[in-house]
C-alpha cells in the first residue's frame, strides 16, 4: 500500500483548562518572537507521531468514546501549562517605520484535535523497506501549512487516527512557537496526566518568557510594510515538492554506535596522530552522509571532482550560553552549524575525516558566537525559505534534524511504551536526516529521504552494512 485513505469521525477545539483565568492573565497575553523563532515563519509545521497497536489502547477493555474523550481532557489540562499552543500568532504594523513584527496571542483559541480511522495496518507504517510519504502524511493534520499561518491555523493539531490493528497520535506543532525539546516536553506531560488520570504540575514548569539579550530588542522588527510580504519567495508546500524521494530508518543499536565511536576515534588518531573524541552522533551521521556520498558517485557518471556538499547540525544553545537558559525553556534555541567539504576528498579519506569536520563546529560552539548571531539577527532578522528540491537548492545539503536525546518511547498513555516514531512531510528534502530516540535503551533511529536508487546502492554498500554488524 502507498497510500492511506484517512476518515475524519470529529474534529474538535480543545482549550486550556483554566482559560477564563488564562484570559484575564495580561503578564503572557503576548509573546515576543525572538530571531530563534523567526527564521522558521517560511518553512511547514513540525510533525512528530507515534504508534501503538490496538491492545495497547484498549487495556481493560476501553471504549473508543473513552479514550477520545480522555485524550482531550488530558490534552486541556497538559494546555493549562503551555499554554502559549493554544494561541494564535499575531501581527503588529508599525506605522512609523512601515515595518511589523510577529508574537503569541495567547488568547486560548484552542488546540485542534482531530479523530479518524484509516484502513492501513502497523506493517504499512514499520514493515516496509521505503515508506512513501502518502503512508505517513495523511496521518497528520495541517499538512503543508506554513508557520507564518499560525495568525489563522491553530499552532497545535493533534490528529489520532485508529488503524486496523493499531492507534497512531499525530501531533503538528507551529515551529516558530517551540523546538524538539519543547514540544517533547509538552507531549511527555500530556501522555503522564492521561497515564495517571491526574491533574498533574510538571516539575519544573515551563519558562516561558523569550530570551532577548536586553529588553529594548523586543519587538523585533520586520522590514516588511503588509504582513502578506513575509511569504515572498516561498515555495508552494502544499504539494508533495520532493517528488520520487521515500524514507528509510536505520536503527544503530547501543553495541553499534560503541564500535562506530570506537572505530572512528581509532582512525582519527591514526591518522592524524591527534586525540579528537568524536561524539556517538558524530560517528553514526558520518557513517550513514559518507555512504549517501558514495552512493551518489557510483550511480551518476557525470559526477564532478570538485563537487562540494553542505553538512548541517542543529545544535540547542540552552547550555552553552553563559548563564545556561533553564532546562524548561519553552520557545527555540536551536542554532544552525555547517561545514563543507568536497565529495572527492570525504571519499578518499573515509568517514573519519568527515566526523572530524562535524566535530570541529561543535566543540567551537560557545556563548560568544550565540550571543554574536542573535545580536546580528536581532538588528537583520533572517527568515529561511522553504526552497523547492527540483530547483537543486538542496540536492547538495545533508542537514540532520532532531536529537536522540528526546524521551519520544516514555510517552506511555497507560497503553505501554509507542512501538515507532514517525515524522511528518516538513522539510522531507534529499537528504533531510532526522535524528531520533531508538526504541530500544540506547539505540538511535535516522530516518533520512533518497530516491529508491540511492536506497538500493547503500544497501549494497559492504563498507556501510558493516556498521550494523561490527
């Protein structure tokens, strides 16, 4: 099967539990973005979702209509502490300098929450060796949706969709509201009120006042004169842009990802007769690029020598600024690293050199260049475009996204541990990597999207299979 028919039974506002009290609360009625937050205004939703199967939701013989209705009670007082998802962006001109800027409304117009049933199967989600995206996508609500609608779309979706034999929790969040930390914190609230059937105060609470190097730098101006000029240069996304492109997950068990780290740091030393501890990340993403590199080379003929490619991190700068913001942080502090390097040389010097490149930004990440960056972006803001793969923007990028540091298995609704973790349509580019917690205590899961031809190259790639056997 490649595509899911989805069958919406109810669709429904949830607010925060308390929001009479929310609403007559003026110290969050608005919420500044910083420049954290601005860069994603042009790019799609944050999509996360896990699955269970149908005995895990059905303990004790629970009925549908209980579950639904316990899912939005649980998700109305898991809003009463983020609240800030059950508002809406806001706009505001400023006729002084023809420019505007964007915030939280926290007016609690409310979370959507969809239920639906789809004829498809868990083996339809985990069994295949490539999922099409027409499996994944319509398991999620807001599809294609751009941050900067967030003033007319709701900032949380949250679509539960029952499968022949399983249950899957699509969640799409509005990206310039919150990062992967923030939103798993949310999600890991919502699965432990529902679990205990407790109105339940997470410890500790969310912060969620913005961070702004001086409190003159709020608001940050737009130069734009009419909100409507924010969307200039962005591409259509609601189409499929990355046609022909699927999805594969590789898991790295704890015992791989030791012998990766070992291997690489091994090589570096013997190389280069210098000590570099190399990350277990760092090892398992140079292990999968260099072999997304080789397969590339061997499928096309005219591959160019001095072709280069981008690698890209994300990297939270929660602890890395000098004082750290608090683990709660509720908003974006992701900070963008990139190192480049030509294809012929990360070939011949393996997958040692190309961990070393990534090692390289990331030890020299410090408090001084975050500070530099967001005072740059504060007086120029930058907004990324969502740019088009079949212009060959991004054909030439791999940039991983995600952490598998994120409790995404601890989400037990009382149904026990999600049997997968899947992610939605956003940024879904050749290449795009997404770094995720492995089910199993210590194990990563990347997913990452290629053709089918560069799929099928890896896979005969003895060099790269042997990662999952050494």
């Amino acid at each position: 099967m490649s595509v899911a028919e989805v069958h919406r039974i109810s669709t429904t506002i949830v607010r925060p539990a308390s929001y009479i009290h929310k609403l007559t609360d003026h110290n969050y009625k608005r919420i500044d973005l910083n420049p954290w937050d601005l860069v994603y205004l042009r790019q799609i939703y944050m999509q996360r979702g896990f699955l269970f199967t149908k005995s895990q939701s059905r303990p004790m013989q629970e009925d549908e209509e209980d579950m639904i209705s316990l899912l939005k009670t649980s998700l109305s007082y898991a809003l009463d502490h983020f609240f800030p998802l059950a508002g809406r962006l806001g706009i505001e001109k400023h006729e002084d300098d023809n420019t505007i800027s964007v915030y939280i409304n926290c007016n609690c117009e409310g979370a959507e929450f969809i239920h639906a049933t789809a004829d498809i199967s868990i083996d339809d989600i985990v069994s295949q060796p490539y999922t099409p995206p027409g499996i994944i996508d319509p398991l999620f609500s807001l599809n294609g949706v751009m941050n900067y609608e967030g003033q007319s779309h709701p900032l949380l979706a949250i679509q539960i969709t029952e499968l022949r034999d399983g249950v899957f929790i699509g969640c799409s969040t509005n990206h310039s509201v919150c990062d992967g930390k923030s939103f798993w914190s949310f999600i890991n609230l919502w699965s432990e009120i529902y679990r205990s059937s407790n109105y339940h105060t997470p410890c500790p609470p969310p912060v969620l006042e913005r961070w702004f190097i001086r409190d003159t730098d709020r608001p940050i101006r737009l130069p734009f004169g009419d909100e409507f000029l924010v969307t200039r240069n962005v591409s259509d996304a609601k189409v499929q842009l990355f046609k022909g492109h699927v999805e594969k997950c590789f898991r790295f068990t704890k015992a791989n990802i030791a012998k990766l780290k070992a291997k690489v740091n091994s090589e570096i030393i013997s190389q280069t007769n210098q000590k570099t501890e190399i990350s277990s990340l760092q090892a398992v993403l140079a292990h999968i690029w260099t072999a997304v590199l080789r397969a590339r080379s061997d499928l096309h003929n005219n591959y160019e020598e001095n072709e280069e490619t981008s690698f890209g991190l994300v990297m939270d700068s929660r602890t890395k600024l000098i004082p750290p913001l608090p683990e709660a942080y509720f908003g974006n502090t992701g900070s963008n690293l990139l190192v480049t390097a030509k294809d012929s040389e990360v070939l011949q010097r393996g997958f040692w050199f190309l961990a070393s490149l990534l090692n390289e930004p990331v030890n020299s990440f410090s408090d001084e260049k975050i500070r530099s960056t967001f005072e740059s972006r504060t007086k120029t803001p930058v907004i990324f475009i969502n740019s088009g793969d079949q212009a060959g923007v991004v054909k030439k990028n791999l940039w991983a996204r995600g952490s598998h540091r994120f409790n995404m298995y601890g989400n037990d609704y009382g149904w026990g541990r999600p049997i997968a973790v899947k992610t939605g349509m956003r940024r879904k580019s050749h290449g795009m990597t997404t770094v995720n917690e492995g089910p199993v205590k210590g194990s990563i899961d990347i997913e990452i999207n290629l053709t089918i031809e560069v799929f099928k190259a890896m896979e005969n790639d003895a060099e790269f299979m042997k990662g999952f056997s050494i």
